[in-house]
C-alpha cells in the first residue's frame, strides 16, 4: 500500500509466487506411499488448474475456480486484473521430451488467457474509510467474546 503524491490516491499492489513443479508421472518416477500422495496432489492441482486456463481461453462464463485451493488463491491472477508473469521450465535431455513438450502445450495455452490490467487505487477518503471500517471490525471481534462469557455469579 503507498500514497501517489500527486493524486492523493491509495495504490494498493500483491505478488504471489507460486511454484506449480511439474506434473508428476507415477510410472516413471516409481514412487510409492507418501510421495505417491504428494505426486496425485500435484496433478489434482494442476488438473484444476488446467481447467481454469481452458475456460478462461474459450471466454466461459462459468469458471471453475473454486475446484481447488490453488486456483482459488490464483483467481486475481488468472483472468483478473492483474499482471501475470510465467515461466516454464523445460529440459534438454531426450529422456524428459515427452514432459517438455506437454510443457510447451500447457503454457501455450496459458499464454491464450488475457487479463484486464489495472491499478488497484483508492482516493484518499475511500482509504480512510476502508481503514476506520477494519478498527470497527476488529473491536466488535475483541467485544463478543466479552459478551458471551459468564459473569462469574454462581446461583
């Protein structure tokens, strides 16, 4: 959160960093009990996510955000307002083409999907008051556990 001088503007801004690894073939990387969960997790997220990127690419109204918490935490990020940077990871070896060019595909496709760039920016007044409604939140929080407790009287 910063003040533009000049405007008098609130400017609010986030970074998330997400680091996706790679879709985890099991065959291949033989791997069994809790790597085997952490590698079905792996593709269940981006799985979901996939399905986020085909949506948003064909202009669907209903976009499956909320199939996982990946791309939920994504959502501003993934046909929002913000600006998206990624990067895709491929290797040399002859061993791994099969999973590089999938790669290559899956950001081809990712890089179908635009977003609306804004600045995220409040005039100083709406920013004060966005302020004075969090305080007002946070005493009402601090007051009901006072309200619920017992009194301490014993009949």
């Amino acid at each position: 959160e910063a003040t533009a001088k000049e405007s008098d503007q609130v400017i609010y801004g986030k970074i998330t960093l997400c680091d996706l690894a790679g879709s985890e073939r099991v065959k291949k990387s033989e791997v069994s009990g809790e790597a085997l969960k952490e590698a079905i997790e792996i593709n269940k997220s981006l799985t979901a996510l996939g399905d986020v990127i085909e949506a948003l690419s064909k202009g669907s109204k209903n976009v499956p955000y909320r199939n996982h918490k990946l791309t939920m935490l994504m959502q501003d990020s993934l046909g929002g307002s913000a600006k998206t940077l990624m990067f895709v990871n491929c290797s040399p070896a002859s061993s791994n083409s099969e999973e590089t060019l999938t790669s290559l595909k899956w950001a081809t496709r990712a890089k179908q999907v635009t977003n609306d760039v804004k600045r995220n920016a409040d005039c100083k007044e709406v920013a004060r008051l966005k302020q004075v409604i969090a305080m007002m939140s946070q005493a009402q929080s601090a007051e009901e556990p006072q309200r619920d407790a017992p009194s301490g009287m014993a009949f």
